[in-house]
C-alpha cells in the first residue's frame, strides 16, 4: 500500500533494491502475525507434551528429547511473527536476555547431542530440564520486574 502512495504522489525510486521489494511483498497485517504466532506456539507446546508422551514408550527417549526440542525452539520462533525476526534477534541478544538465550540454545543443541552422538539418556533429560528453566528465565525477563519478584521469592523461601 505505500509503495501504490509512493507511485501515486511521484515519489517513486528507480533504485530500489531487491531487498526492498521483497520486504514490502512480505510485510504481515496485525491479524496475521497474531494468527500464525498463536499457531506456531500451539504446534510449539503441542510438540511438547507429544514428546513427553513419548517419553514413556520402550527406548522413547530419542523421540522424546527430539519433540521437546522442536516445541520449544517453535515456541521461540513463534515469537519473531509478533514483532519480527530481526527485532526479535536483536531483543533476544540484548545484555538483559544474552545469558539465558545462549544457555537456552545451547541446552537445545546439547539435547539433541547427548541423545543421537553420546547416547547419555540422563544427560538429555538434565538438559531438556534445563531448557525449561532458561526458557522460563528468558520468557520472564519480558515482563517488568518479574525476574526481579523471582530472585526475591526465592531467597525469601531459602532463607
């Protein structure tokens, strides 16, 4: 719709690049975004909980830490349809979030490490554990003061 503006006021800019035509023909309405974000996260948990069933079937334990792993990283990703994804990297790697977005995406790559390479079934569940609480920590540093209410909470209940 800008880019008809653009041409209708002779604003037009013979140089454009490429980049640029294929971000105006990408670009999402409210209603998508909000759409295909409710979408990815549902498949995100449903991943999830199938991965946890699957964990009690005899040698479950693969495709359990493998549908754990894909429900969190679409829960993840489900996020890059709200504000999209290079504001979304750019919000995940900022110096409040760094720490548990890198414990988080290390722990989904070593799960899946210590199931197909190490064969360490403990040690993919230490792991598919600690991809909750990362995700947990970095899910909450959104919400002001949460982190904060947190850290409080818990030394009230260790001390």
């Amino acid at each position: 719709m800008d880019k008809l503006r653009r041409v209708l006021a002779g604003q037009e800019d013979e140089d454009q690049g490429g980049l640029t035509e294929v971000l105006d023909a990408t670009t999402l309405s409210y209603s998508t975004r909000i759409k295909c974000f409710l979408v990815c996260f549902a498949c995100g948990i449903l991943c999830s909980i199938l991965g946890t069933a699957l964990l009690f079937l005899p040698n479950g334990m693969p495709l359990f830490a493998v549908f754990y792993t894909l429900g969190n990283a679409a829960a993840l990703l489900s996020t890059c349809f709200l504000m999209g994804p290079l504001k979304q990297l750019k919000r995940m790697f900022e110096p409040t979030r760094l720490l548990a977005t890198c414990v988080m995406l290390l722990c989904l790559a070593l799960t899946l490490c210590s199931v197909f390479w190490w064969q360490k079934n403990g040690l993919a569940i230490l792991f598919c554990i600690l991809q909750f609480l990362a995700m947990t920590w970095y899910s909450i540093s959104y919400i002001p003061f949460a982190r904060d209410a947190v850290m409080k909470c818990f030394n009230t209940c260790l001390s």
